[in-house]
C-alpha cells in the first residue's frame, strides 16, 4: 500500500465520488460534499473570516481513503465552543493561541462524525499525522468538534482531553398529534404552550413549510433578509452569505432543507432553517422583522416538533444552549468537545480547566431535571 498524505485548501481538491464513497453509508446533511463546498465556494469559509481550509485527506494509489475537515482559525468565532479564557491564558505565557487547528463544520454545531474512511483502522492514521504537522509547525491546539459518541471516546486513548457540554433535544416518543406531545406536560406548562401557540393565532399569524420539493429561489431570498436582520440586530455582519443559501438550493435533494415560513395578510415576516438527516431534524438559522412575542417559540420549535411527528422523525434537534428550551419538551443530552494540547504545561491547565467544569455541568444538568415540567413517566 502507497499512502499519500495531503494537506487540502480546498475540498474542491478531492473527486466528490471518491468523497461519498468513504462515507461508506453514512448521511449527514453537514459532513458532506455539497455542504462543505458550498461554504468554501460561496466564499463564507475561508482565511478572512478566519477559517482557512486545510483538510486533510490521505490517498492510496491517487485514490481518496480518508479525509477530515481541518481549518486553520485565526479567532473563535462561528464554533459555539467558547475557548477565549484558553487563548488569554495562553497568550500571557507570550504564546501564541493562534492559528490553531480546528475539525468541524463551520458555523454547525451538530454531531456528526469527523473522519470518513471506509476502514476505521485509518482514524488514527489521519490523527497521527495531524499531530506531526502541530510539531512541525509549533501548533500548540488542535480542538475536535461535536463528534460522533464512539469516536469521541476514542480520542481519549489518543491524549485528548474531553471538555463536556450539554445540548437540549426533542424526543418523539412516537406521537400520532401534537396533543399527544402536549400530554406529556404537567397540567401548568400545557397550558402555557396553548397559550403560546393561541396568542401567535388570534395575530392572524399563519405558517407554511417549505421543504426539498417545493422551496424555490424566491423562498432564499425571503429567507436570507430574514436571516441577515438576526445579525444586524447584534451589530455583526451575518457568517453565511445569500450566495451559500442558493448553492444549498442547487443541492436541496442532498441537504434536505426545510424552512418553517411565518406570514401575516400573505406577506413573510419570520423564517426558520433546518435540516433534515437520517434521524434528526436541525434547526439552524432564524430571522424575523418583527419583534411579536412567542413568534420565535412557534417558528423555531413548535413548528419542528410538529414537523417531525407528522414526518416520524426520531429527534428535533433545534442547536446548542438555551434553558427555555426545557420548558418546550427538548431534555439535556451531552454535548462534547475533544482537544489535543501539544505541550504538557498547557495541557495540564486545560486538563484541569475542563475537569472543574465538568463538575458545573454535571450540576447545571440535575438542576434541569427538577426544572422540567415534564411528567416523570415521560423523562429520558
């Protein structure tokens, strides 16, 4: 056997057949071809917004046998693992933090996995080598993102160091209506929800989806003003571009978009973004021009869940963080990122960092059990 391994600036470097041959199997809207490229290409990801692809892919007879998104991050923004303490800390030591090597989907904190291959035993290949390049070029962190349960647990036999998280998720626990959902709720919390969903009603707001069969180029661009304004609200320009959204439509019988609409007098004023994989629904991007109280809850919840009981999907998974999410029905599932420290002084600080919070955690997380309004017989 003849390995060749490459350090890629592009996925664009790497035959899409060969790509979704060593998925082997594996659907994910997010680690896959089409998505990938759509950010490199409609220019979202790349050096300036401080993710510069470097993906490494291992080729056996110029044939593609492995591959790992790798970036090169000049900052932290768009990965929803808060590690600034991590960069201050090390940057007092008059070391840099920066660039630092990153594996996951930009701007997608979902679990998918980080390595395709068709042969597991090449996992440790890809990270090897990965861990020479940091010595090589002194990198002094290498962090590994949402990834799947089992290869998480392996990168601790390789010397990474687990940092916990939480997410909340919806659970379909096979209901034929979204009253059946309802049933689930202490008597309070039903009506609450009721409330909720009665208040955005008796506005005249009304809701249509839109998914891979009937979303058209005009829905993107409704979509994206939306999804711009969520940004300009903060101040900050918005990490996706419209040109990403339209190559997402040219691959929607791939990615699986689904878009919840909110109109009022047949005018859109508010819209949410998800994905549909195997299993799970992904709730991603939202945007309104109006500030209507309970509007979020609907478009970015209430509409998915009863998405997915009418469609039988397994999980609604609206992204990470968010206490008011309990009270909806999403219950905590764990959340966690992997990180490799190439210098032992540093990595015993983070080793340390994490194992304090991780005590946090585990408390943060019995305290939403007492906090959920959900019956005890309905309980993960």
């Amino acid at each position: 056997m003849t390995i060749k391994n490459k350090f890629l600036n592009s996925i664009s470097d790497i035959p899409i057949n060969d790509f979704k041959e060593n998925l082997n199997g594996y659907r994910s809207p997010f680690m896959s071809y089409e998505f990938l490229d759509a950010l490199e290409r409609s220019g979202s990801v790349n050096a300036s917004t401080g993710w510069q692809p470097f993906h490494f892919a291992s080729f056996d007879k110029n044939k593609l046998n492995s591959f790992m998104p790798l970036y090169l991050k000049n900052n932290s923004q768009g990965e929803f693992i808060f590690d600034h303490q991590w960069s201050y800390a090390l940057n007092r030591a008059n070391r840099n933090y920066y660039p630092k090597l990153l594996s996951a989907i930009p701007f997608t904190p979902c679990e998918t996995k980080k390595i395709i291959t068709k042969h597991t035993s090449n996992q440790d290949h890809c990270i090897d080598i990965t861990k020479e390049l940091m010595e090589e070029k002194n990198i002094e962190t290498w962090h590994i993102l949402f990834p799947n349960q089992d290869f998480g647990e392996h990168l601790l036999s390789q010397g990474f160091i687990k940092r916990n998280g939480y997410r909340f998720v919806w659970n379909n626990k096979k209901y034929d209506e979204f009253d059946d959902y309802l049933n689930i709720f202490t008597s309070r919390q039903r009506k609450n929800i009721k409330t909720e969903r009665k208040k955005i009603r008796e506005l005249g707001i009304t809701f249509i989806t839109k998914d891979s069969n009937t979303i058209t180029e005009n829905d993107w661009d409704e979509f994206y003003l939306f999804y711009k304004n969520t940004y300009t609200d903060r101040m900050q320009a918005p990490y996706l571009n419209n040109d990403f959204f339209k190559l997402v439509h040219k691959h929607k019988n791939t990615l699986k978009p689904v878009i919840f609409f909110a109109e009022y007098e047949n005018k859109k004023i508010a819209g949410s973004l998800c994905f549909q994989g195997e299993n799970t629904l992904y709730g991603r991007h939202w945007g309104s021009f109006d500030n209507i109280d309970n509007l979020h809850f609907e478009c970015c919840y209430y509409q998915g869940i009863d998405y997915c009981i009418k469609n039988n999907i397994q999980f609604f998974d609206p992204g990470v963080q968010g206490e008011h999410k309990i009270r909806r029905g999403f219950e905590p599932r764990a959340c966690d990122s992997y990180h490799f420290i190439l210098k032992k002084d540093f990595r015993d600080a983070i080793k340390k960092f994490c194992y304090e919070e991780s005590k946090s955690i585990e408390n943060y997380l019995q305290a939403c059990q007492e906090y959920t309004p959900i019956k005890k017989e309905y309980r993960i």
